[in-house]
C-alpha cells in the first residue's frame, strides 16, 4: 500500500457562469479505500467526479492523482483511472466487442484479445457481445459501460451512478467485480443516490450538499439509521 | 501520438459499417453537378474554367456534410468524454479525426471526378496533378473544418453553424483549388500563386490545428 494517497482535493471550487457547482470541497482517499459520495440532484457529485476524471480540467484550488497535479495529468495518469459515466461512451454503430477491443487499443493493453474475453465473461455480456451497442438495453449497455472500465485493469475506479438500470443478477455481478478490485488494492469513488446499496460497499461516506461537503464518516463507526437519519437532516435544512 | 491508429481505424470502421457519411456527400456531390449541367450549357473552354468551379463547390457542400458526421458521433453515448479521458493526447485525435475527413472527402471526389468528366464532357491528361491538387485542397478545407467541427457539434445549430464559420475561413484554399483544377483540366492559365498559396495554407492551418485542438475539445 502506498502512502501518497490515490485523491487529494484542496478547495476545489467550480462555477458555471454565476452557479457554484463545487465550493471548496477538500478530500483525501488513500489507496485501497472505497468512497460513496450521496446528495440531492445538483449537489455537485457528477461535476466532482468529472474534475477527478480529467473531463473538466477548469477549476479552482489544488487536485492530485496518484501524487500528480491533476491539471497536468498526462497519458500515465490517465491509463490509470477507469471510469463509469450516465453514458456508456460506447459507440452505438460498433459491437460490444469491438467496443471493449477499440478502448483496449487505446489504453494500451496488451493482452487485448484475452482481456476483452475475459471482461465480457465476468460482466455475463458473452450473448451480447456481437450486438451492436445501439440495439441494447440500458441495463446492457451499463454492463457493457462497466466491462470498458475494468478492462484496462485501471487502480482508481470513478463511477457515477454504476447500479441504474441493472438488474438483480448484474448488480451482484458488479458487486462482486468491485470486491474483487477493492481486494487488489483498487480505490473506488462511487456516487450514488441508494444509500443502502453504497453504506452496504463503501468504507466512508461523503453527503454533498449544494456544492460543499456537508458530512463525512466512516460505514465502521455508525449505523446505516443514524447515517440516514443525519442525511435527512441536512436536506431537511436545506428545504 | 498515442491513440492516431486507434480513433482513426475506428471511425473508418464505423463509416464502412453505416455509410452514412459517403453515401450523403455523394449523392449530394452529383445532385450539384447534374443541376449546373442541366441549368447551364457551357462551351468546351467555359467547361474547363467554370467547370472546376463547380466541382469544388460540389466538394465543400458535401464535404461539409462529412464533416458535420465527424465529431456528431462522437456526441452519441458521451464517447467525446471517453476520448477526454483516455490515455490520447488532444494533437492525436485532432489528426485521427483529420485523416479520417480527408480518406472520406477525397474517396468522395475520385467517385465524383469521373462523373464530372462524362456531364462536361470533358477530355484531360494531367490524371497526376489532378489528383494532387484534390489532395492538397481537400488536406486544407478538413484542416480547419475538422476543428470548427469539434467546435460546432457542442452547439444547438451546428448543422448550420459549419459552413458559416467553415466557408469564410476555407475561401483561400477553395479559390487556389479552383484555379489550379481549371489548370489541370487543361485551362491556359498560370497557376505557380495559387499552387504555392494551397501548399502553404496546408501547412498553416494543419499545425494552428493541430496546436489549438486541446483548447477546442475540452469543457
């Protein structure tokens, strides 16, 4: 395990136009550790989780991946990072396999032929894989969101609403995916708005509310009711 | 240049699988030049001299249209963002999405140029230069349309958009084309200006490209 920890954030702040989507958020997640970010629609969880995957690259205050600036995070920094959005960044006109196989170029795995099997294997997409991404399901197409991902063996796993639209059965498969890759040393930012689900996986808890951390804890020092009970409280402050 | 093979064999891929690029800057290509050969009736030198004119209007519509398709998509499932996060430099997919616009514009204009040649009824030898001078045009209008496509596609109008920035800014490379294709139709004229101007556009817009791409495709 590495010391430097895998995210630091120092007053990060993010405006669009006159809206403040992020106002002074500071975290630190050490390798290894899995973190659920919760908070109402505009709480700034997405725009935190694009900051952190490079996506957004203008804002305020200081950012570190892996102990590098993230303003200036190169091709290194980036092969490192595996990334579930609300879109699959999938293209609709190509297969599932020629997905997985197109991201493994770009990624420079080497394995790509085998690695593509295997992630289409572990996500049960091996029916699917022929299938063009447009005539899938959403619960599919987010399977197949979460085999390009993990398939570049990534140490930070950002993911922003990994559970929508997958059924039972999926979603055990990408529990079970998570723990194996937290088991490995991976580090996992997940936002999400099920809090069962997230206390269920996460090591800490973060609740955002309108662009500032409201709370933090760890899941070992409290329960999912007084957590809950807190997270009422601070939307119920803000209504 | 990580990544240039890669978005570059994948967006052919996509275009060889759908053929929605090629097949509407074709039809639209030979739709424009059978309304000038139906509206007009030129003489054998009003060919050679108007005649280029025309096919490179044919071209930059319909090239227009191809590059409208380039970075549209790239919109569909947030795969702009997969680009953004991946281990490619913002030069690379400038230059993979470039090279993919040239292979479609100028596969489009070796189809078009012999139905050109057959509605104008027109006789030529210089087979070479003309096709270097498709080359060098076609290199300098996806230069800079390549990058006002990145530009246009994260707009509501941006079918609109293109040719608005795109024309005024292409005017140059569009006018040295023009005059030196007339040359290679065999017109008498003197073209050395306009063949240098088409080099030397090339090479500017490719590398101001090149260089403002990363400013262009983030946020």
């Amino acid at each position: 395990m590495s010391d430097t920890p895998t995210v630091r954030t120092e007053k990060i702040t993010k405006q669009f136009g006159r809206f403040t989507a992020l106002l002074n958020i500071s975290i630190e997640i050490a390798q290894g550790e899995f973190v659920s970010i919760v908070g109402q629609n505009g709480a700034g969880k997405t725009t935190f989780l694009k900051i952190l995957s490079t996506i957004i690259r203008t804002y305020e205050g200081d950012a570190q991946l892996f102990g590098s600036a993230l303003r200036r995070a190169g091709a290194d920094v980036r092969r490192r990072i595996g990334v579930v959005l609300h879109e699959s960044l999938l293209y609709p006109d190509l297969t599932v396999a020629d997905n997985l196989t197109y991201y493994a170029r770009l990624y420079g795995v080497s394995n790509r032929h085998e690695r593509v099997a295997e992630v289409i294997r572990r996500l049960d997409l091996d029916v699917k894989a022929r299938s063009l991404v447009r005539s899938l399901s959403r619960g599919l197409r987010q399977r197949a969101s979460l085999a390009r991902a993990f398939l570049h063996e990534p140490d930070l796993l950002l993911l922003d609403e990994p559970f929508t639209g997958v059924d039972e059965r999926a979603a055990g498969l990408l529990t079970d995916s998570l723990a194996e890759f937290k088991k490995r040393g991976g580090t996992i930012v997940m936002v999400t708005h099920n809090i069962d689900r997230a206390w269920h996986l996460a090591d800490r808890m973060i609740i955002l509310q309108r662009g500032t951390l409201a709370f933090e804890t760890a899941t070992s020092i409290t329960t999912t009711d007084a957590f809950r009970t807190r997270y009422e409280e601070i939307l119920g402050g803000e209504a | 240049m990580s990544g240039l093979a890669t978005i570059l064999r994948k967006d052919l891929k996509i275009e060889l699988r759908t053929k929605e690029a090629l097949s509407a800057s074709f039809v639209f290509a030979v739709l424009v030049l059978v309304i000038f050969n139906f509206t007009l009736i030129l003489t054998s030198d009003e060919a050679l001299r108007l005649g280029a004119g025309f096919l490179w209007i044919a071209f930059a519509f319909s090239g227009i249209l191809s590059l409208n398709r380039s970075f549209a998509l790239e919109r569909e499932e947030g795969c702009t963002q997969g680009l953004l996060i991946s281990p490619a430099e913002p030069g690379s997919i400038y230059l993979a999405k470039f090279l993919a616009n040239v292979i479609l514009m100028l596969t489009t204009e070796l189809l078009v140029v012999p139905l050109f040649v057959v509605f104008f009824n027109i006789e030529f030898e210089r087979v070479g230069l003309l096709i270097l001078i498709l080359a060098l045009g076609t290199i300098g209008f996806s230069s800079v349309g390549t990058l006002f496509s990145a530009i246009a596609v994260h707009t509501r109008m941006r079918e609109v958009l293109l040719p608005l920035l795109l024309l005024p800014v292409t005017v140059p490379v569009l006018i040295a084309s023009v005059e030196t294709t007339a040359y290679a139709l065999g017109a008498d004229i003197t073209v050395a200006f306009w063949f240098r101007l088409l080099i030397v556009y090339d090479i500017v817009f490719v590398t101001a490209s090149y260089l403002v791409f990363e400013y262009v495709i983030q946020e």
